[in-house]
C-alpha cells in the first residue's frame, strides 16, 4: 500500500510587514503565533503551514524551557509528538547545535518513560514533591548556556521560507477571513469550537483582560507563586501580564511589577454551569 500524501496547508505561512520592519526581531516570530492562534481556532495541525508550527511551538519551548525548565515544557505541552516534532525540526533547522544537544538530551529522558508513567507525570502536582520532574529537569541541563540566540535564528528561520507572505496587519485580517470562508464546513466548526469547554485558568485570565480593556492573544506559562498556587503569565495586546489568586478572587498585575491593575471574584469570570 503506498504512502498517502498529506494535504497541502489551507493557509501559507503569513507575517505582517510592520513586524518585518521592526528593529526587534521577536516581533516576526509574534506576528506568526498571531496568526496561528487565529487559525488553529478552526484548522487542524495538518491544515497549517509546517514551517509556522515549527517556529510556534519552538519559542513555546524557549519560553516555557527559561520560565519553569524541561519539566515544565513537557508538562504544559502534555508531552505532545506534534510538539516534541516541531521542536526538534525548528531547533535542526535553525541551525542551533547547542540547544538542539540540550533538546536531545531531555527528550531521550522523556522517551525512556513508559506511557503511564508519562501520564502519571501530567496529573502530578508540578510544584510539590516530584522526582520525574526533577530527573527531566536534570537532563536538560546546559540550556542557560547555549549560546545559538533563539530568537534571532527562528526570526530568520521565518523570513527565510520561500512561500512566506509578507502583508500588513490591517489586511491580514482580512485574507485570514477569506481563507476560512472557503472552508466547506465551517458552520460546524465554529460550532464545535463554542461548544469546546476551556481549563479554568483560560477563562479566567479572558475574563480579566476584559475587564482590564485588554485582548488576550496567548497564556505563556504557570509559575508557581509565594502560597504554592500558580501564577498564570499571558501575552496581551499591551505586552505582558500575570494572575494569582489570592484566595476566591484572581488579581490581575503587569509581567513584571507589583502593581495591582484589578481584582475580580473568580466564581464570576468562570462560565455558569
């Protein structure tokens, strides 16, 4: 039986040229979890360009690997293949050795553990007492050290895609929502995703950036807090916040700083029923 070929992407690999032109090249890497976010609302992996997965979950694990180590990024990606697959390639195709060692390194752990211990790890309690997450951690020793910049290397990992659309933001909108209009299913799609329940740190991070007048655009991390419960970072529309929960209320504050901004009751940002 010869091999199926897998589908061509619905959608190309799209970055805004306001990011393009930006002196900070995190801004190209934003500017495609931007769009992914957006689409993957309604596309599946195999619906999406491989080189923007390869650049998305490739900062996710740079941000998860600098916030909380390997353990944290396995345990918020919940050991995923597609995941684990993207890395890999990003890391290999950004030509970053060094971390490709370290990745390589903590994903032999990882692969060495049975599919039950895996799954005992993901329903663990992360920030108590936990001997698999400190032997993953251990394996990926020498990320702090790795000199390849990730940041430039995936920027440039983008720019350099042959089929990369460059377009400005106020038309981006626009194409994405043409693309999606040609789905032939998409009534029920959009009805399967409002029917999708959330994890109830999703809405209530989406319940305090609305009451802040802020526009979530992606959850970051969790870090565990002073008390031991987790501090949830998210990425927004004006940069980087955080929540803690400070007993029945979430308390919503800039990344960086103390000042609170709002608090709110989470029994009312959480949906009834």
């Amino acid at each position: 039986m010869s091999e199926q070929t897998p589908p061509d992407p619905i959608a190309p690999l799209i970055v805004s040229a306001e990011a393009v032109a930006s002196k900070d090249p995190y801004d190209v890497i934003l500017s495609n979890i931007e769009v992914v976010n957006e689409l993957a609302a309604l596309l599946g992996p195999d619906e999406l360009p491989a080189a923007a997965l390869i650049s998305y979950y490739t900062d996710f694990y740079q941000a998860q690997m600098a916030n909380g180590g390997f353990s944290q990024f396995a345990f918020n990606s919940e050991a995923s293949p597609l995941v684990l697959e993207c890395v890999a390639a990003g890391l290999e195709q950004m030509g970053a050795a060094q971390h490709a060692a370290v990745f390589s390194r903590a994903r032999a752990e990882l692969d060495a553990m049975s599919t039950e211990d895996i799954e005992d790890f993901l329903e663990s309690d992360l920030f108590g007492e936990n001997p698999v997450r400190d032997r993953l951690d251990a394996a990926a020793v020498g990320f702090a050290e790795a000199e390849d910049d990730l940041v430039i290397r995936n920027a440039a990992y983008l720019m350099s895609q042959p089929d990369v659309v460059v377009l400005p933001e106020e038309e981006i909108q626009g194409l994405i929502r043409d693309l999606l209009a040609e789905l032939p299913d998409l009534a029920e799609r959009e009805a399967a995703l409002e029917d999708m329940p959330q994890p109830d740190f999703v809405y209530i991070a989406i319940g305090l950036c609305e009451r802040a007048g802020l526009t979530l655009d992606r959850i970051t991390a969790g870090s565990p807090g002073e008390g031991g419960e987790i501090d949830w970072f998210f990425l927004t529309d004006k940069g980087l916040h955080r929540y803690e929960t400070v007993g029945d209320e979430a308390v919503l504050y800039p990344g960086e700083g103390d000042e609170e901004i709002l608090r709110a009751r989470i029994a009312d940002l959480l949906p009834v029923g």
